[in-house]
C-alpha cells in the first residue's frame, strides 16, 4: 500500500510531493533497506547470537540458555531484532535467517561441549513461517546431523500465537520434535489465546510467561492472578514455567510466592556473547566441584 501510495504521489505531479507522508516515506525507505541487507547479511555474516541464561530461581542455578539473534549492519551499526525480525517475517525473509541460527547454534553447542563444557540446554526462537514450512522437520534433521550435535542439549521456542494457528498441525509438528529428543517451549504465553485443552494436548516441557504480564506483576492485581494461575495450571500439567523479562527483586519474589520455577531477565543476566557464556559455563562447573 505504502509503495502505491508513493507511485500515485510520484503519477499525480511534483506538487504533490508535499502531500505525502514524509514519515511514512522514510518508514518505507527503511524497510527496504533492512530488506535488502538482510539477504546480503547472512553471506557476509552480519549475524550473530547472544545467549541470555535461564535461571532456577531456588537453587540460582543456570538451567539453560536462550540463543537471540544480533544484527550488525556495516552503515546501519545495531539492529534490533525487534525491528528485523518482523520485516523479515513479512518479507518471508525470515525462514533464512532461522537456518543460519539454527546451524550457528548448533555448531556453537558443539563446540563448547567438545571443549567439555555442556550447557543443560539452549533455546533456540522457530518463526511461523519456519514452523509452517513444509522442509522444517527435513531441516532440522539435515542441521543436526551435519553438525553431530545432541538433540537432548536443543530447545525449540514456538510462541503460543503460532501454535494456536493450526492445532492440529502444531501437535504434529511438536511430536516430532519430541521424538527426535528436542524439548520444547511455548513462548510469549498469554499474548495468544490459549484454550487449556490444548495446553493438555500439547507435548511442551515448558511454558514461557511474556514479559507483559512480568512488567506489572508488582502493581497490576489482575496481571498478578492471571501469572499465579497459568503456574498453578502449568504444575498440574508438568509443565516448567519460566518467567521472562525479570527486571527487579520485587517481582522475582512476587514470582517465587506463586510457584514459578525458573526466570530469565536483566536482574540476571543481559543476553551475552558466546565467549561471556563460556566463562559463565565454566565459572558454574568449578563451583561445583
Ligand atoms: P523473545 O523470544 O520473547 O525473547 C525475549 C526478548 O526479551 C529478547 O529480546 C531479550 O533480550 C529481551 N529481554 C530478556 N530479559 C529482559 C529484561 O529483563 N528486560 C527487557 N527489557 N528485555 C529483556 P530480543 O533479543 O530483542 O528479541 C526480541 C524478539 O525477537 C524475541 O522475543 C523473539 O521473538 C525474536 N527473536 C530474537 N532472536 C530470534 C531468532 O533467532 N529467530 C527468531 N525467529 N526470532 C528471534
Ligand atoms: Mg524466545
Ligand atoms: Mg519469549
Ligand atoms: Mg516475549
């Protein structure tokens, strides 16, 4: 629509430029570059991942570990995945760049564990568009076995709004995620509209409370309920639940209070390069022997 309006500006004369939303151009603009760097972004190797520890919120044990991806464009400088990663699903763009994180994780899970250091588990975010594609479970067996990495050491992130498209596919799908030994992880949970008799269905080992619902848990009644009773439910379910974007002391403790296992947040930990992993790897092993 954006490009139609710009070629009837450009049809209609040049004294109508001025009619035309100058931010909106400048929005366009943008999407088009960030469009055309991202399929030169990955031959040049623009991307790369930081990983953001998930911590047991008992033991302050690191459980996991989340792979998120970092954009470095050349003129551009940082990129927020915020503000890729929805182009790129637009663009369908998007399939490509969850290949190479999929193959980058999984080669740098291997690495770390050939060096003896074996992260429990590493999340890894599935788009839609991947999820829904016909190739992804072929993908994902050719990633894996080209890299000889665990599949036990994987965790699949799908969001809830994307499980819930097609049910009975995603249940699908998640099988053979599951048969393959790969854990899996409902994201963003709350955004969607879950109904719990698919939560029951659904083969997932944990559940991911959005940020959202975390942001306000301290001062939002409501919000406080509706987490106290998605952990309540989960429990009965078996599901782990993770609390996601945990800023403060307050909210870690209001969490606590209603049963929630594991967090992950900047009151922990910033996401981190693989070299900052390491040493946290490392730093954990030796305090425990
Ligand atoms: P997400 O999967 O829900 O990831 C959590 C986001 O919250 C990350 O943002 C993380 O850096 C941020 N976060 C974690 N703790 C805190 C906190 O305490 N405070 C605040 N303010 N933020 C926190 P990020 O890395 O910018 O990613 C945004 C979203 O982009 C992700 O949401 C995910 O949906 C998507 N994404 C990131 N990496 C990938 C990827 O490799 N593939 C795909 N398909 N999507 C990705
Ligand atoms: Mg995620
Ligand atoms: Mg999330
Ligand atoms: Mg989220």
């Amino acid at each position: 629509n954006a490009d139609i309006a710009m070629y009837q500006a450009k049809e209609s004369g040049r004294n109508n430029f001025k009619f035309f939303d100058n931010k909106l151009n400048h929005k366009v603009d943008e999407e088009m570059k960030i469009k055309e760097g991202i399929i030169s972004a990955i031959k040049r190797k623009e991307f790369t991942l930081y990983y953001q520890p998930k911590i047991h919120i008992n033991s302050g044990e690191i459980v996991g570990w989340e792979a998120l991806v970092r954009w470095n464009h050349p003129h551009m400088g940082f990129i927020s995945p915020a503000k890729f990663i929805p182009i790129a699903e637009k663009s369908g763009l998007i399939k490509n760049i969850d290949k190479f994180v999929l193959e980058m994780a999984c080669k740098q899970i291997k690495e770390l564990v050939d060096k003896g250091i074996r992260p429990k588990s590493v999340a890894i975010n599935i788009s839609s568009s991947q999820f829904n594609d016909s190739n992804f479970i072929n993908t994902l067996d050719r990633i894996i076995a080209e890299v000889g990495v665990d599949p036990k050491l994987l965790n699949l992130e799908i969001t809830e709004t994307t499980a819930m498209q097609d049910t009975y596919y995603a249940k699908m799908i998640f099988e053979k995620i599951k048969k393959r030994g790969i854990s899996l992880s409902l994201d963003d949970f709350g955004t969607g509209y879950s109904s719990l008799n698919y939560l029951k269905s659904f083969p997932i080992d944990v559940l991911k409370i959005d940020k959202s619902f975390v942001d306000d848990i301290c001062s939002d009644q409501v919000n406080n309920t509706i987490v106290a009773a998605t952990i309540t439910m989960a429990k009965v379910l078996d599901i782990i639940v993770v609390a996601e974007g945990v800023e403060t002391k307050e909210q870690l403790e209001l969490l606590k209070m209603a049963g929630c296992e594991e967090c992950q947040g900047y009151l922990f930990s910033k996401p981190v390069p693989i070299e900052k992993m390491e040493e946290m790897l490392i730093k954990q092993k030796f305090s425990k022997a």
